[in-house]
C-alpha cells in the first residue's frame, strides 16, 4: 500500500505535468490570435434604402416621412434604438408613434433620439414600453 509521501509526490508530478501541457498546449491564452477592434456598430449606411416601390412592407415602420427620416438603429436583448434626423422636432411624439406602433409586439423598449439635420447631439428622445406608454424627453444642450 503506497505511503502518504508516495501519493503526495505522485500527486505534485500530475500537476506539473498538467500544468506543463497547458503552457505547451497550441490552445493556450498567448497563442490566441487578438481580437479586432469593432468596426461600426450601425446596421445602416449613411442613408436608409428608398422603400420598396409597392410602399412600405406590413408589420415594418416607415423608414422616412415628410421632413424627417431613420439615420440609423441598433437591437438588442429587445430593446431598439432609433436615431432620427428631422426638420420637425416639434411633432417627435408624432413620428415615434408613427415609428413604434408596427413594433410593439416584438420590443420591451424603443429610444428613439431625434436631431436636426447636421447636429452633432440629439435634442430630443422617446421613449416607448409598454408600461409607461410614450414619454419624451428635452435633452438638447441648450
């Protein structure tokens, strides 16, 4: 029957050996290629596409109207975000619902940030869920 010191040693030579085989191991941490910055995060160029020419497709959101249009959004874990540019800041309550309503079944949350055509920083923001209903924000720097 081995001795306590003989399991020990056996014990301590299995760990190093272990431990020795990872360091070599080509799956190693330092052997690993890096990982690449991020590129953009927009799911949209600079301009949205024209909608298709039998109008906008059910159960989708315009993507522009008069005077205002869809710069770009971001979904995630359902929550959606909207950036818009727009002419009429005034009426942003108007064109977040006209936004969300084909939405509501798919999303716990939109933000949809409105800005001038040409600024830097949104003015203003709506936000939808289905608890609190629509609530808009002033948020320019002004």
């Amino acid at each position: 029957m081995p001795t306590t010191r003989t399991l020990l040693a056996i014990g301590l030579i299995a760990v190093t050996v272990s431990f020795a085989s990872v360091v070599e191991s080509p799956y190693a941490t330092t052997l690993l290629p890096t990982v690449e910055a991020p590129g953009t995060w927009f799911l949209m160029g600079p301009r949205p596409p024209a909608p298709p020419s039998e109008g906008t497709r059910p159960g989708r959101p315009s993507m522009r109207g008069i005077g205002w249009q869809v710069v770009d959004y971001l979904s995630a874990v359902g929550v959606l975000i909207i950036n818009v540019e727009t002419h009429r800041l005034r009426e942003s309550a108007d064109i977040a619902q006209e936004l969300v309503v084909p939405l509501k079944d798919r999303y716990i949350e939109v933000l949809i940030y409105f800005r001038e055509p040409g600024a830097e920083l949104a003015a203003e923001r709506v936000q939808w869920t289905p608890a609190m209903g629509y609530v808009a924000i002033d948020i320019s720097t002004d």
